[in-house]
C-alpha cells in the first residue's frame, strides 16, 4: 500500500543517526604488505581519527588505539595525517600536539619530532626508506612551510630538505635517491590559480640547485617519478588538468599523455590529494573528471582504457600495487567507500568501507544530471527528487526542494547516492545539488568565472537553478530552501539578500563578513579573497558592497545557523553578527553552537542533531510535520 501524504511529512527508514553511522569519513589508505590501511574518522569517539587494517583473512582491527587521534592542522585542512612503512611501522600525526610518532607493531607511540610550540606537521609519506613530510612552523612572525625528513630511528631529528616559496606539497623522491620533486606556491596565489613543479638534486639530504621545470603560470600537481629522468605530473596550460612527462636532463618540453577534455587534478585543500597512480608494469591509472568521475588506465602507447566502475564522485586514487588500486569515491547507486579495484578484473571491484547502503535502493534517489541558463553560461547540478516506495504526494501538490550548495568555493559534486540526500528525499523534500560558477571538474574557465565575482556570479547561478526546476514544474516555487556551509554558507546568505527566490536558508559556518574574513582567516586562505573579489586595500568597497551584512535589511526569510565552537577557518564572530542582524530585523532564526566541532562536524551527537535541526527548520517554516524529530526554537531575538 502506498500512504498519500504531503510532501516532507512522508515516513521513512532513514534516521540521522543511521546516516551518520553509513557516511565512514574515510582520511586516506595504502597497502602495507599484503594489508589493507585506512584512516577513519571515529565520530562515537569524539570524532577522533583513527587508523584501521584489513588482515588476508578479512578481519579489521584498529592499529592506532584508542586515546590517540591521526589529524593534522597543516593548512588548518589538513590532510597526509599518517603513512606506514613497508614492514608496519604506523608514522601519524598527533592532533593534540601536531608531533609526528612512530607506533610499531606490538609497540607504544613514540615522538619522533621535538615538542617546539606550534610546529604542525602533515602530507606524511613513506618513500624508499626516508620518512617526509610538509612542516608548518608557526613560531615566528609568519608561518613558514618546508619540505622535511624526519629520522626514523637514534636520536630525534628532523631535517629541512626543501623550501623558499609559501606553500609546498607532494614531495616525491626518485628511484635513486638523487633527487626531489616537489610543488610550490606564493601568496597571493592558490595552488589552483598558480603552482610550480620544482626539480633539485640532493645533497646530503638537502636539496640544492632548486629548479622551477613547469611553466609556472599554470597549475602543477602531483609529480611522480616513472625513472630517474622522466617525471609524470598534472597541468592545466590548455584549461584542462591533464598529464604531462617530461625529462629533467634535457631542456626538451613537456608533452602530454594521452590528453582529454576532462580533469586529471582539482584544488589541493588537503595535503596527499592524488589524482592519478602509476602500476607496476609501468601502466597509469587516472581519474577524469567532466561532470561525473571516470577511471582509467593509460598505457604504454597511450592507448585509454575505461574501467566501468560503481565509482563516479569524489573519486581519489589512494594507493597502488602491482595491478591493484585503492580508491575512495561513491556512485549513483553506492554510498561513499573504500574500494579495493584490480584494473585487470575492475568488475570485481570490493567495496572495503562503506559502499554500501543499509537501505534498500528502493529509498534512494536517481540523480538527473541537469544544465541550466544563468546570466553568466551554463549551470551544472543533480536533481534529486522525493523517492520513497510506500508513499506519494496529493495530486497537484509540488515538492519542496533544498538547494545544497558545496564549499570551497572550487569544490565539485556530482551523482551520489549520500545518505544525507535520502534522509531528505525520502520524507518528499527534493534536493538539488549545484556546482555554480567557481566549480572544478569542468575546466578553469568555468572555474574562473567566479573570479572577481564571489558574490555575484554564484548567488546568479544558484538562483537560476532553483527558478529553472520551478519552471520546469519540478518544485514548489514557493517552498525553496538553500543551504550550505563555510563558502557555500556565504553563498546562502549572499542569495537570501540578493534574490527572493528562497523562502529559508541553512548556514553552516557561513561567512557573512568578507572584510572581516579577510582580516582574521589563517595564513593558508589569507590572500584568497583577493582572487575571488580583489585585493585589499584597492577593493575595500567592494568587500563592504558584497557581504550579507551590510545590507541586514534585505534579511526577511527564516534561518538556521550551524556553528563549530573552534572554527580555525570561520570563527563563530561570523555566524553570531548574522545571528544578531536578524534579531535586530525580527527575522526567526535560530543559532546553534556546538562545543569541540572546529571547520565541518565530525561528532556522532553532532551530526545527527545538525541534520535533525534542518529537517525540523523546514518543517517549521514550510509547514509540514516532522515525527520523531525534535521542533527548532525559532526566535526573533538575539
């Protein structure tokens, strides 16, 4: 039998909690021997992240105990929080003090970096018996990043091997030892806008004779040696991430390998990113991403072969041996994961972590890929519609939609099947995920076209397409939502004061203030802002025009504020000036601030009361029951 009931008031299997236990925040893996390591954001045990193995046999235990957490600060992102050694030496990064440790099989953790103030380290990486790692000394007056090797065993000891530019990342040791590859940026760039592949030869450990081998106006990623002369990495001079090779014995350019249109790269936010990997037998294993994510190997005449996989979001190739690959990624059909892929036999790909829904597929989503016309080209989203088996919606009544707006703002989504769409979608609330102007995955034009233009070109493209699927007669055009969080969550905000299209917006350390971000953010993001507005001084009147605050007078909808009391990136100032403009306009709101959630929420008790919180807001505001769930305290005072 099938209940017909209003939209957003249809009954389902999918609770908060169940969401959050099938959504495994996965921090990285490798093969170590003949096992399988991962890092796992715990979120029962304060979300700390610990590291996990997969024995032959099957059976996984936890390698990192209980009381240790692998998470790094570098960047505040993060990212290459722990690597091993061939013969299971665990190397993590502690999050309570940023030190590196070694933990051997049947052994305690040991500092193997001194305890020396705020020195964060990150991008860990094991390569032929030499431990590496990015550095990031906050000590002096600036922080200062360098590439460093840190001794294994004696005495505590950690070594500069390359450095003189702001950023660094991806160090990549060739066969013989002889030299190091590396990438490199400067303020005000991003790696995305601006990076260089660099080349020295070591000497005694250090590098000298530091070279820039790209061109250095692009966007270099990922070096990988092939011999000790050729090295593989991502650009992007034709608008396209791409791989290249070249030979740093001769002056001879670069060429590329076996080029498309489509993304082999994206925005290095988190530190040991990797896009492609290299086989054994010499063979190439890369993501392309237009769109949607594919896999595929590229041979030795640069012949491309697809791999049909259950992958096509978020894919990331974690590690490679032999004929084997780790990869994390989700798909249409199949929840976010760990997968275990032989190129050879890709139609056994086993889903290690996650990949796998506790509901049946009946409650999930079809995702439709949709474009609309905005004022500034094409917009790319995935509309998700209300999906729920047992009940349907009164004839002539339209659903609700959310419209979910990504971070970043150079992130990129594509078909997923997220247990947090479905939480929606099977109570009748439609969602509809966009990657606007400023997006990856479709080339740095489309990238591009936020900059100078955050603000503008991507409230223009959310609002057109929440206004294109009401044309359509696929949404309530009265009963559109939008939410998002940390740059998604000022593009809520920007949409609520700058367009009526949205009757409620959800901000989830959401900036309000650009000046004021400007001013207090970290040294990593600190010199953003002057790509995607301008820079300051020059463009101080265009931060004030931009930002949702200074025109609190335009704030007439209802909002729901999520916070993270030690937010590095956003800091809760932003949320609570917003909170206290709409008191002062009587708008309902409510603000929630959760204690020990920094930059994106990682606690079970979080999670799920954050995602019960936005259910319940929509009900409230839309008008339709939410049983089970808990009614947000709306107010229109501070």
């Amino acid at each position: 039998m099938v209940d017909v009931l209003p939209y957003g008031s249809w009954p389902s299997p999918l609770s908060a909690a169940d969401v959050s236990a099938a959504s495994p925040r996965l921090e990285g893996a490798r093969f170590v021997g003949d096992e399988v390591w991962w890092g796992q954001t715990v979120p029962a045990e304060g979300g700390r992240t610990t590291v996990r193995r997969r024995m032959p046999d099957g059976a996984v235990a936890d390698v990192l105990p209980t009381g240790w957490s692998a998470r790094s600060r570098v960047h505040e992102y993060g990212g290459g929080a722990w690597t091993a050694s061939d013969d299971g030496i665990l190397f993590f990064v502690e999050k309570s003090d940023q030190r590196v440790y070694a933990l051997p099989p049947g052994g305690e953790p040991t500092p193997l970096t001194p305890d020396a103030g705020d020195v964060r380290y990150g991008g860990l990486t094991w390569q032929r018996g030499m431990l590496l790692a990015v550095c990031e000394d906050h000590t002096g007056e600036r922080p200062a990043r360098r590439i460093v090797a840190i001794a294994t065993g004696g005495p505590v000891n950690v070594t500069a091997v390359a450095g003189g530019s702001d950023f660094v990342a991806h160090p990549a040791l060739s066969p013989d030892g002889g030299h190091l590859a590396w990438i490199a940026w400067d303020h005000p760039d991003m790696a995305w806008d601006r990076s260089r592949l660099m080349v020295g030869r070591l000497d005694d450990g250090v590098v000298t004779a530091p070279r820039t081998v790209s061109s250095g106006t692009t966007s270099a990623l990922q070096p990988q040696w092939l011999d000790d002369d050729r090295l593989v990495y991502a650009d992007d001079p034709t608008g396209r991430w791409n791989l290249w090779c070249r030979s740093i014995s001769t002056d001879a350019a670069a060429t590329p390998l076996a080029p498309a249109d489509a993304d082999t790269g994206g925005p290095l936010w988190v530190l040991g990113q990797r896009w492609y990997g290299v086989l054994g037998d010499g063979r190439i294993v890369a993501v392309r991403t237009h769109g949607d994510d594919a896999l595929v190997v590229i041979g030795p005449d640069e012949e491309v072969r697809p791999l049909v996989l259950p992958t096509t979001a978020g894919v990331s190739i974690e590690d490679v041996a032999g004929s084997r690959v780790l990869l994390t990624g989700a798909g249409a059909e199949r929840p976010a994961g760990l997968w275990l892929v032989d190129v050879d036999r890709p139609g056994d790909a086993e889903p290690l972590v996650g990949g796998t829904a506790p509901w049946d597929a009946a409650w999930l989503p079809q995702p439709r890929s949709v474009t609309f016309a905005g004022p500034h080209g094409p917009v790319h989203a995935y509309d998700y519609p209300p999906t729920n088996p047992e009940a349907a919606a009164p004839s002539g009544e339209l659903p609700p939609y959310v419209v979910f707006v990504h971070g970043g703002p150079t992130a990129h989504v594509a078909a997923a099947a997220s247990g947090k769409i479905a939480y929606f979608t099977s109570r009748g609330i439609g969602v509809l995920d966009v990657n606007y102007a400023g997006s990856s995955g479709y080339g740095r034009a489309y990238r591009e076209r936020l900059r100078g233009q955050w603000g503008i070109a991507d409230v223009d493209d959310v609002a057109a397409a929440a206004a294109g699927l009401a044309a359509e007669g696929r949404a309530d055009a009265a009963r559109l939502a939008i939410e998002g969080g940390s740059a998604g969550g000022w593009t809520v905000l920007s949409a609520l004061v700058r367009t009526d299209v949205f009757a409620a917006g959800i901000s989830r350390y959401g900036v309000g203030d650009a000046r004021t971000l400007a001013e207090d953010t970290h040294d990593f993001e600190a010199r953003y802002l002057d790509g995607l507005i301008g820079p300051l001084p020059e463009a101080d009147a265009v931060y004030a025009e931009r930002s949702p605050l200074t025109r609190p007078e335009r704030f007439r909808v209802p909002v729901l504020l999520l916070q993270g009391a030690e937010d590095e990136v956003v800091p809760p100032s932003q949320a609570e000036a917003i909170r206290d403009a709409l008191a002062a306009r009587g708008v309902p709101h409510a603000y929630v601030l959760y204690e020990g959630e920094g930059h994106g929420f990682r606690r079970t008790e979080t999670v799920v009361h954050a995602l019960e919180s936005e259910l319940a807001f929509l009900g409230q505001v839309f008008g339709f029951d939410t049983p089970g769930v808990a009614p947000v305290e709306l107010t229109t005072a501070p």
